[in-house]
C-alpha cells in the first residue's frame, strides 16, 4: 500500500447517555406515581374523616341524651335514619319485621343464617325502650354496640 492509502481504525461505541437528568418518559412516570399517591391518600383520609364524624354522630347523639330511655330512643332514631339508605320504607317496618330487618342486615329477604340478636337479644329493647321507665344503663350498655355497629354498617363506614 502506497503512503496515500488509509488507515483503518476499530469503530468506536458511543458514549453512554448519562443517568441525570431523566429523560422526559421517566419525569411523566414520577409524575403520574406522585399523582397516584395523592389520589389514594386523599381517599383515604376522605374515607377516614368520614368514619369519624359517622361514628361521632351516633356517640355524641347517644350520650346527649340523658336517661337510658332516651339513649335507646336515640339508638332507634339513629338506626331508622339509616335504614333509609338500605330501603327506601325500611323506616316505617314495625315490631318484629323492624327487628328482622336489623337482624338481616338491611337485607328485604332474611338471609339463612341471620343473627338473631335483635330479634331474640338484646336488641328487643328498641321496641319499647325508648318508653319503659325501667331501662337500666346495662340494658343500654348490651344494645348500644349492636346498634352502633349496624348503624356505621348502614351508613358506609365499615
């Protein structure tokens, strides 16, 4: 080869790109992670917030009254205020049927195996408790968990 020939060289990789700054994709994805983690704690601190002013509207209703007659009447207000969002004339059931419906969950047709702790417990006591002048606080005391919990059951807390 004569001395105008050309040299031949190896081919050179090039350089690799460097890790910072991102490219735009990667800033789109952070973006959209960031806005995702908002979005779900927003909801949950909205569901939160809602639990507690559920669960303070029954206590505080409950506990404003002042005889146990009065607590239980505020235990049946409360219960048949929300029995409306389950059905739309679930607030006019009376006697048994109203006990069977709260038994049942809010369910129309009773499920197989419902409980029975309104119908045969200590549920009875919404019947007529809110009339008898021989409610005592232990009577409130064994109602007032069963309908605090079908209360926040109805109204979307639990």
């Amino acid at each position: 080869m004569g001395a105008n020939a050309l040299v031949l060289r190896d081919i050179h990789a090039h350089v690799a790109p460097p890790w910072w700054p991102p490219a735009p994709g990667w800033w789109l994805l952070a973006a959209a992670v960031l806005l995702l983690c908002a979005a779900v704690a927003w909801v949950r601190l909205r569901r939160r917030r809602r639990l507690r002013a559920i669960t303070e509207l029954f206590d505080g209703s409950v506990d404003a009254a002042g005889s146990p007659a009065a607590q239980v009447a505020a235990m049946s207000e409360l219960l048949r205020r929300a029995a409306r969002r389950q059905a739309a004339d679930a607030d006019r059931l009376q006697g048994e049927a109203w006990l069977a419906f709260l038994d049942a969950g809010g369910k129309t047709k009773p499920r197989a195996k419902a409980n029975s702790d309104f119908t045969r417990g200590a549920g009875r006591l919404l019947l007529d408790g809110g009339y008898r002048r021989d409610v005592t606080m232990a009577d409130v005391q064994s109602l007032r968990p069963l309908a605090r919990s079908r209360f926040l059951q109805w109204m979307g807390a639990t």
